[in-house]
C-alpha cells in the first residue's frame, strides 16, 4: 500500500512540475526553424552517400535562439523526406532555446537526439531539463515542444527526480504598505 501510495505521488508531482512547465511554456520559437543554421567544429566528416554529416570536437550549432553545444554531432538527412535528425554527444552535451514567452528551457545529457519535424528532443544519460529555476532529471527524458508534453524515465534502479521551485509571491507596493 505505501508502496503504491508513493507511487502515486511520484506521478502527482511529476505532473505538477511538467504542467508548471507547460503553462509557462508556449511552442519553442517556430521563427528558430526559419533562421540561417550555422555549424562550428574543430573537424568534420561527411559520408555523402548515406547523408551523414560528422562535427567533431568544440561543435557549436546555433539557429536563432537555438544552440546546441557538444563534443560530437552527427546529422542524418533522411533520404526520402530530406528531414534532418541531430544527434549531439557529449559529457555532457547542451541544448537550450528560448521559448515564445522568454522564457529559455535548458536540456543536458551524455546524448542528445533532436528531432526538427517532430518537434522533438530527446536526451539520455544523465539527462536534466531546467526551466525557470524548476528540473527534472532522470536516464532519459523526452520533450515535444508543439504538444508541451514532456515524458521522464529512469533506469531500473534509479529514480526520476522533481525539484519544484515556488513562484515568487507579489511584493507589496508602497500603496499596499500605507494601507
């Protein structure tokens, strides 16, 4: 029964802080997709057959409010849809972006799947989402920034972790003081 009741309140704050973030996340910045995407490396390598394209070492990737920073990314154009999929690795390897309210969302984990299309990122291996001084943190955590849904998992022995910060109280105003 303790068992259960533990579990129940797991999910309960873990949907508590994934609504916190959702409700003050709106879609991450749709302009991003639309900017000029630049590519910083010490080397890179390209399997021009497969559409497999390699940065390596210090890789910076910026596209508007978007940058993603790692030792290793490797980017996959799907040859059918020309869709590209970023896979960024690193110890750890970051993503942040500012969402449509301001407001940036900060991502890190041993590996970083970003998936454009999709409206996707996923992250595993130590993987840990902060926003607006909120996280979570866990083996792998999912993000999908049109849906605001963000999904977290643990390995078989490990916990998924929820720290929630409190919203700051209104500090009163010289006219509330007279009163």
């Amino acid at each position: 029964m303790c068992k259960q009741f533990t579990k129940k309140l797991k999910n309960s704050l873990l949907l508590l802080l994934l609504s916190s973030l959702a409700s003050t996340s709106a879609l991450a910045k749709k302009v991003d997709l639309n900017q000029e995407l630049s590519i910083d490396a010490s080397r890179q390598s390209a399997d021009l057959k497969n559409k497999i394209f390699s940065y390596i070492d210090n890789v910076v990737i910026q596209q508007g409010t978007l940058i993603i920073k790692a030792d290793l990314v490797q980017v996959i154009t799907d040859a059918n849809t020309g869709e590209k999929t970023y896979i960024a690795k690193g110890k750890p390897a970051t993503f942040e972006q500012t969402l449509e309210d301001g407001k940036p969302i900060n991502l890190q984990a041993n590996e970083i799947r970003y998936e454009p299309s999709l409206n996707t990122v996923t992250i595993s291996g130590q993987a840990l989402l902060k926003q607006d001084g909120s996280e979570v943190s866990g083996s792998k955590i999912t993000y999908n920034s049109e849906t605001e849904y963000v999904n977290a998992e643990s390995n078989e022995n490990d916990k998924v972790k929820t720290v929630i910060q409190p919203k700051e109280k209104s500090k009163p105003t010289l006219s509330q003081d007279i009163q």
